[in-house]
C-alpha cells in the first residue's frame, strides 16, 4: 500500500518522489510505503491552508459544527476498518483500537463540534467613565498539528479538531511510524463534505517533513505531542519565531498506594495503568510506590495478576499485549531492563522478548516488574515508554510526596487512597498537570490536559484548546 499526502482535498505524490517504509510491527515486515515529504510538499500544503482560510474562517459555527459532527459520525460508521488499521500499523490489540482508540477520534471531532458553538466572548463594562470592553477570539491562520504514534487517530484528532472548529486551516504530519489511520482520515473529510484546503496532511520524518512545519515563516502556531528531546527542539526554533505553542511531551508519572485503598480496584487498576497499549502511553504509571505496610503483598498479588495477562499477535481477541510498535523502539525499551542489575534494581517478573507463534519476526516483549533501591536509577529517572514499571516502599506522605516529584517530568499521577485530608493535601503538593484519585485515565473532554516542568508547556482539552487556537483581541468604546 503506498500512501499519499492530502493536499488541497487531493491525495498528492512527494514532489521529490521520496519514500518511506512502513512496517506492521506484529510481524516485524514492511507492508506499505509513505511519503517522506519536504519544504516543498509542506509549502504546497501550506498554500493551499492559506488561501482557504479567509473562506473558512467565515463560515457559520452552525456550518462548522456540522461539517465536524459528520466526520465524527463516518469515523463511527467505519469503527471496523480504522480499528483494524490502526493494530495493522501500531501493534496495539484490536480490541482496544475497537474500544478506545477509533472511538475517541470520533468523540474529539463531536465535542468539538458541539464546544465551538458554546465558546463565547466576554464583556466588561468599566462603570464611571462609560467605557465597555469586548474581547473577540480570531482564529490564528494557518497552524501546523503534529502527533506521536502510540495513539494515531486519537491524538492527531484531538488537535486537528479544535484547530478547525476555532476557523484555522491546519498544515497537519502524523507519525512516521503510524500514518495510516491519518491518512484514511483525509478520504472521510472528503466525504464529510470539508471545503479543500481546510485540512492537509503531510507525510514524513521529524527531521524533514516536521522540521518544515515548525520553520515554515507564516504557520503561527504548533501544536506537538511526543518526546521531550523533540519538545526542546521544536522550541528552539518556534520561540525566535514567536510562534504560539502547545508541547504535551513526556511523564515518568508516579502512581502511590495507601494502604487505606480499595485494594482490589486498585490492583485491577494499576495492572492496566502499567500495561496498556504495552505501556506506551504517556499518563501511564511507570513509578509505583507503595505504602511500607503493604508492600510484601502487593508486590506478590501484583506478580500474580500480571502473570496472566498474554501477549501475543493483536489481532487475537485474548490478547492483552501487542506488539511494540517498532524493532528500534522494542531495542530502547530492552536496554533499560538489560541496566537493571547494575542499577541496583532485581527483575521480578518478564524482562524477555517474547516469541509469537505464527508471528515470530515481531516485536515483542513481556510485561516487566522491576523491584528498585531508590528513586535516583536511571530505571526511574528516564522515560522508558514500554511495558516496564518500577515498585519501592514508602512510610510516609511526606516520603511519597518527596518521590514523587523528585523527577523532571510533571505530567500525572495517581493516589490510592480513602483519606480525605490526605487527597487534598497530597493533590496541592504533587507537581503533575493531571491527578487521579482512586482511578486512572478517566477523562472528561472539558477539562485541561497537560504538564509541567519537562511534561510541556500549555494545555489542551476544552476550551483550554479554542483559547490556544484563536488569538485574543480586545476592543475598547469609550461612549
């Protein structure tokens, strides 16, 4: 399969004819090919945004509503094709592409849809000199979208859908690694009836294709999720340029237990928390602390419970671990289990790859526990985004509080406990952007999401998202 850029509502060849290989990581083979587009296939795309945007940026909120509502409806309509293209390409269970991952692009686009006809203006009278003030948002131009690959669809959508809801036309590059579900993405605008130009999707590698994104002189804004290291990056050469930015980057999130817990919804919990998508999820919890008093039975019924859990080819409906979604990433995650000992950490459960019948060349690798001394190891310092998590014992809130922010990340935690004084004072002192209490990944679309310190810079997420894409102006009547 050879994958095009959307340009213009047309599906375009790279103008220099480059391409890349794309691999199904569950079988460790390549099955298609993607552009590797350059400064010529983004200035293409960003022309296109560019004489859109006056157009669009007029319509109705009635009339974007609608066209947003009806790509949210044909994503539903075609759960069963995403679904299986997106495991194809990521190597995450299909069952969970089926139940989170094509739904919720479904849901970004409809709240969207529904938030842009709710997102008002404010007024302020300033009583004695007869003045009244008004602030109108204006949607910003042309705006670059760039997404990671552990959830394609779900987190492309989630900043293609405010961006337009907001009036922009948006210069948008998916992963290199994960393109296919953008790309399918572009025949359902189509189909949606979403004027061309609105949305063009560029193909590539950072290097390339998303470097000519965030130095193309007239893309004012950027919004990016994925590695720190690249968040610093897109940065350094955004920032001179005073372009607007959203970085929703990494997390080396703690999750800490009370013995005061719901211990069986916690453990339930927690096993998903460190495991789903094999751990390539930002938010989840990669550092887990547990209250001294419990630690020895924790630490046995969590071995217990991850022992059950198979990993095996995606597309079985028992899996419950996929594959990783490349053989360079299966790599990295390794070599942090291979520094294990000299880290002083011991292994108590996994650690290995794993062969899948029927599937022998893919990229596989079972769920690990790692037993840590402290929290200064590299094993809980670095982001590791695989299948790993790291267990130690605490005695204290103050201990668990110092833990869990002595790190440079910022971006969730998780509390076990059912101490309310405990919830609000460890929920003010934690230094993350997003907190659970007693759950993990319950996510309401209104509310902020982000992080702190390395996690990022600004927030996504109900209006935070239509703040970010519109630029504020107000206007001042002395009368």
């Amino acid at each position: 399969m050879i994958i095009k850029n959307y340009i213009n509502g047309s599906f375009l060849e790279p103008t220099l004819g480059n391409y890349i290989d794309n691999y199904n990581p569950s079988i460790g083979e390549i099955y298609g090919q993607i552009p590797n587009s350059t400064q010529e296939d983004v200035a293409q795309a960003y022309q296109a945004a560019k004489a859109t945007f006056p157009s669009w940026s007029n319509t109705t909120l009635e009339e974007r509503s609608a066209i947003l509502s009806k790509i949210a409806q044909l994503i539903t309509k075609k759960l069963e094709v995403l679904a299986e293209a997106e495991t194809k390409d990521n190597g995450k269970p299909l069952s969970l592409a089926k139940t989170i991952d094509i739904p919720r692009a479904s849901a970004n686009f409809q709240f969207f849809a529904n938030a842009i006809t709710q997102f008002s203006s404010e007024a302020h009278e300033t009583v004695g000199v007869n003045a009244m003030n008004f602030t109108l948002r204006h949607p910003i131009g042309v705006v670059g979208c760039i997404s990671p690959w552990n959830l394609p669809l779900y987190l492309f959508t989630w900043k293609i859908a405010p961006a337009i809801a907001a009036g922009n036309c948006v210069v948008a590059k998916p992963s290199e690694v994960t393109p296919m579900t953008a790309y399918l993405l572009g025949e359902i605008c189509n189909e949606a009836g979403l004027p061309k130009g609105v949305l063009n999707i560029v193909h590539g590698l950072g290097n390339t294709t998303g470097q000519a994104i965030v130095e193309h002189p007239n893309i004012k804004a950027i919004s990016f999720t994925g590695g720190t290291k690249t968040g610093a990056h897109i940065a350094r050469t955004a920032a001179p340029m005073f372009k607007k930015l959203s970085l929703e980057l990494g997390g080396k999130n703690p999750n800490i237990i009370f013995a005061d817990c719901d211990y069986e919804l916690m453990l339930e919990t927690t096993v998903k928390s460190s495991f789903a998508n094999q751990g390539q999820i930002c938010l989840c919890g990669s550092r887990i602390f547990i209250e001294k008093t419990i630690y020895e039975q924790f630490k046995k019924d969590f071995i217990q419970k991850v022992s059950q859990l198979k990993v095996g080819n995606p597309f079985d409906a028992d899996t419950n671990i996929g594959a990783l979604v490349s053989k360079s990433h299966l790599e990295k995650v390794k070599s942090y289990i291979d520094i294990t000992e000299e880290e002083g950490g011991t292994i108590l459960f996994g650690g290995k790859k794993v062969t899948v019948e029927g599937s022998e060349e893919g990229y596989y690798l079972e769920p690990t526990i790692i037993e840590v001394q402290n929290n200064s190891c590299k094993l809980n310092q670095e982001e590791i985004f695989g299948p790993v998590v790291t267990i130690m014992p605490f005695e204290t809130e103050e201990e668990a509080i110092a833990l869990a922010n002595d790190v440079s990340y910022g971006l969730s935690a998780t509390l076990w406990t059912n101490n309310l004084n405990r919830t609000m004072k460890m929920t003010k002192q934690i230094h993350a952007g997003i907190i659970w209490v007693n759950t993990w990944l319950l996510r309401d679309l209104r509310t902020p999401f982000g992080g702190v310190k390395a996690s990022g810079v600004g927030r996504e997420g109900g209006f935070e998202a239509l703040r970010f894409f519109t630029e504020p102006k107000n206007v001042c009547i002395k009368y």
